[in-house]
C-alpha cells in the first residue's frame, strides 16, 4: 500500500482498514471499563421511568435503541445478569422492570459508577422510588403516598423544573466513560463531504459538555510527521432552539493529528464504532490530499453517505460502505503534489483544489513537477 514519500513516523491505515474489515463490534472490555462505559452510555442513552399504572406504583430503566445495535443490548444484559430485551420493529429495547434487580444490581454499579448529566438527578429520584417499593409489602400507591409519588412523577426526565444541579457529581473525564457518552451522543459526520466531530447536549448539561472540551484539548498530538498542526480548539454554538449546545471539530489537522488517535485505540460498542473507522479514512483522504483526486472525492462521497442513518438496515435508500478493494485503488493513486511537515491542509487542500501560481509554490512541489513533466529520452 502506497503512503506519502518522504514521510517519517508516518501512521499506517491499516489499523482503520483492519478494523472496519476484520474487528467486530462490541469489543472486549474488563469489568471496570465496561461499567465506565455503560455509566457514560446511559448518560446518554438511558431512561429512568416512574410512573402510575392505576394506583400501582412503577419503575423501570431502559435503554432504547436501533435494531442494527440489538448486540450491545444483549451484552448489557449479560453484563448485569438482569433484565431483558425486547424488539418493537425497528427499535430494540433493554429494560429491567423488576424492582430486585434494580435495587440489588443496577443501583449499586450507578453508585459506584456515577451519571454526569441531569441524569443523575433522575436517578435520585428513581432510587427513592425503588426503595420504597423494595420495603413495602405491595406496589399499591396509599392515599397518604399519592402525593409524594406525583411529585416525582411530574419533575422526572422531559418534566423535570427543578434541578439542583449541586447533587450532580462532578465529572473528571475517563476515556471509557466518554467513549459511552460518545456512542450515546457523538456524532462522526461530513458537511460538504468535509469530516468534522461533535456532540450536542441540552443547555443544562453545558457543564458537562465543558469538562469534556477541557478533556480533548488537553489530549497530545500523536501524528508527529505534522509540525505547526494547531491543537485541537473546539467550537461552542448554541442550536436554534436555544436549548441545545454543541461542541465540535471541523480542523482537518486537528481531527487527524490528536482526535483520530484517541479513538483509534478504544474498544467502541456499537456500529458507531463502524462511522468512526469509515470517517478515519475520509478523514486521511483530506489529511494526505486524496480527496482532492477524482477518485477520492468519489470515495469519500460513499463514505459520507452510508455512516450515521445512511448505514441502517431499515434505510429505504439501499447505501454500501466502499470496498476494500476501492480504497486501496485509491491510496495507490500518485499525489500531483508531497505533503511537508511545515505544511497544514489549508495549504495543501489550496495546492490541489485552488493551485498557486508556479512561482509561489514550495521548492519540493516545483521539483517534483519538473521531474514529471522532464522529457523522456
């Protein structure tokens, strides 16, 4: 497989390549990654549910996702040893309802492992209510009880007014909690065929959002062939509504030089995991100039539509993910132009998509187009 000439301490794409064709999804974890993982997994995906059926007081915690991510579900399953998972069309579920083991299981791991979101405050509440049911005799709601129930009821989750946020612990970011967070949360996209990460979280978890920024800038930068790539400097917008804030990269240096690297290496549980490992080789294209050859960009077109919703079973608009065979065709491709240490995409994508005059191009470029363009003997 062809890379860059002259590149020193250059990162191989095999490891993306293997990984998408060879690793499947969920990978292995021990115990104490794994509950990292699920703690920041039901950050973002959980659901703690009370509610009043009759005069029968309820609870149960779920976890709702697509089918295509059913896998995971059974592996939380196994994980807990509680619990069950169910299939309503194209949504899996994994939910406990049963108050023993939500009270000798779930409420002992999240204690330990704790929730960095309003989620927290949700599952103080939860936590009442199951140990008032594990010390009563019956689910039956007293009169004298019906209030207090109410209470909780109707400030739980998307009705939830009031919110203490003191009782919420303060995050210190792992990378097994956040990679949970992320496959909850996270989004691996493309907006003009151009990569970029975010994550987006309602407004009252701007602090949480704000320990993980804190977090990736503080991650080295690991593609030591680049010189003057600027650390990783994430962008803070608040959505329309008003309620939702987003952090995001869209530097292709910085996506590539310190972000890729954190991800490479973690076990990720989902196909999210599949959109990451597709976006890393989008995201070579763009850092080695691939994309700025036809056959890039047509490949990169491929990728940026299968991830994300593209990707799904249930998509009505059958997409493929790009073969093996295609993107190794690609990466055999002659650049026109070598990348430099000193130089950042900017310069390059402007080289191959916005060419300079002749005069203004680096020596090695002029060199390299005189020895191509030297007539034959």
């Amino acid at each position: 497989m062809r890379m860059v000439a002259n590149m020193k301490n250059n990162w191989s794409i095999i490891p993306l390549l293997y990984k998408i064709y060879n690793k499947k999804v969920p990978l292995d974890m021990n115990t104490n990654q794994f509950s990292l993982w699920f703690s920041g997994f039901i950050d973002g995906e959980g659901n703690f549910q009370v509610f009043l059926d009759r005069q029968y007081l309820r609870a149960i915690f779920r976890i709702r996702l697509h089918i295509d991510d059913i896998a995971i579900l059974f592996k939380i399953k196994k994980f807990l040893g509680v619990g069950k998972v169910s299939i309503h069309g194209s949504i899996c579920l994994y939910s406990i309802t049963n108050t023993r083991d939500i009270k000798n299981v779930l409420l002992p791991l999240l204690d330990n492992y704790k929730l960095y979101t309003s989620k927290w405050l949700d599952y103080i509440d939860f936590k009442l209510v199951i140990n008032y049911l594990s010390s009563s005799n019956t689910t039956k709601v007293s009169n004298e009880k019906l209030e207090w129930a109410n209470s909780i009821i109707n400030n739980m989750n998307s009705t939830r007014i009031n919110y203490n946020f003191s009782l919420i612990p303060n995050l210190q970011v792992n990378p097994y909690w956040l990679l949970g967070f992320i496959e909850g949360e996270g989004t691996f996209g493309f907006k003009n065929l151009t990569p970029y990460f975010q994550i987006g979280q309602h407004t009252k978890n701007l602090k949480v959002l704000q320990s993980i920024a804190l977090y990736l800038q503080s991650i080295p930068q690991v593609f030591t062939f680049s010189k003057n790539s600027a650390p990783l400097i994430l962008s803070n917008a608040l959505h329309s509504n008003n309620k939702i804030s987003v952090i995001s990269i869209n530097n292709i240096d910085s996506l590539y030089d310190y972000l890729m690297f954190l991800f490479l290496d973690m076990p990720f549980q989902t196909r999210k995991g599949v959109d990451f490992y597709l976006w890393g080789i989008a995201l070579h294209f763009h850092k080695l100039g691939y994309f700025y050859l036809k056959e890039g960009f047509k490949l990169v077109s491929e990728i940026a539509k299968y991830t994300n919703n593209g990707r799904y079973s249930t998509n009505l608009t059958k997409v493929s993910a790009p073969s093996l065979e295609n993107i190794n065709k690609v990466l055999e491709l002659t650049l026109p132009v070598t990348l430099t240490p000193e130089m950042r995409h900017a310069k390059l994508a402007q080289a191959l998509y916005f060419p300079l005059p002749f005069d203004l191009y680096p020596f090695v470029w002029k060199q390299e187009f005189k020895d191509k363009n030297k007539p034959s003997d």
